[in-house]
C-alpha cells in the first residue's frame, strides 16, 4: 500500500526497501510530494501515481534477491531516478551489471570516495556487504564515484537519461 507525506509542487515516488524517514522529512522540507511505495510495486502501480521521478532506497541484502524488482524499476527508466545504496546495486541490475558480495564489507564513516567527474574526494559513511560488477554496464552507463580503498564502484549513471545513483 502506498502512503502519501507531505504535499508539494513536484511528486516523487520513493521505493522503500528500508528507507530511513530523514529521507521523506528532507524531502518534504524542499517542497516535494513523496509517495512511498511498498519494496515489490510494479511499475504499474508506480506509474498510477504520475511520479515527476523516482527514488530508490537504501535497505538491508543482497540485491540479487531482488531482480524481479530491478527489472520492474528497468521499466522506469524513462523518468529521473536515483539510488542511494541498495538502490544504486537495484539500478546497476536493471541496467546489466552483477552485484558481488565484499569480503569485508564497507562499515562505518571514513570511508574515501573519488567523484570521478570533479576530481574531488568525499569522506562517507558506509553500511553495505556488497558491490557493483561494472562489466555488466552498457556503454550507455559510466562510474561516476570509486571507493579509493578497494576501487569498487560507488556511482553510477545513465550517459543521456537522467538515471544516477551513490553507495553511500
């Protein structure tokens, strides 16, 4: 069931595979409609809301538990989207890419993470078990953010749609 927060110009539907209610609370804060909708809507049921973009959460697993759902967001793909965490692994599957399990996992703050296109260092938090397979991504994809302690892949997006995601 879908549960609607706050009331705004634009409407964005947030995927909730574990989504913290920061993310609902700063997003009204800026004017923003949220539908949250549950882990396993179809694009179907998204679509009935007419969402102006989609957000794809942060959640505990393995993603490739979660390939129907990648699949389902694969169809969505006309629409703005983002992903943080779990969410850039389900946007990595829906465009090609394998997901691998980290030996240790990426735990905690500190953590080094090169933005690609500015050439700028974040330091972030971190929570994931796992990574993304880049050689599954298209041509059409690029990494846009590297973890510079193991070079695992932090971020992506789509080269012409406007379709990105950060692990952390």
């Amino acid at each position: 069931k879908a549960t609607s927060f706050g009331k705004g110009g634009k409407k964005i539907v947030l995927m909730d595979y574990g989504a913290k209610m920061g993310i609902v609370r700063e997003m009204n804060r800026r004017g923003v409609e949220v539908v949250v909708m549950p882990w396993n809507a179809s694009a179907e049921e998204i679509l009935s809301f007419s969402p102006e973009g989609i957000m794809v959460s942060n959640g505990p697993g393995d993603p490739a538990m979660l390939l129907k759902q990648s699949e389902e967001l694969k169809k969505l793909f006309h629409l703005p989207m983002f992903g943080i965490c779990l969410g850039n692994q389900l946007l990595a599957q829906a465009a090609g890419a394998k997901c691998y399990k980290l030996k240790f996992g990426h735990r905690g703050g500190n953590h080094p993470v090169l933005d690609l296109r500015k050439n700028q260092v974040h330091i972030t938090t971190q929570n994931h078990g796992y990574a993304v397979d880049e050689k599954g991504l298209g041509k059409e994809w690029q990494v846009t953010h590297r973890n510079l302690t193991d070079s695992t892949v932090e971020g992506i997006m789509h080269r012409e749609l406007p379709i990105f995601a950060v692990q952390y």
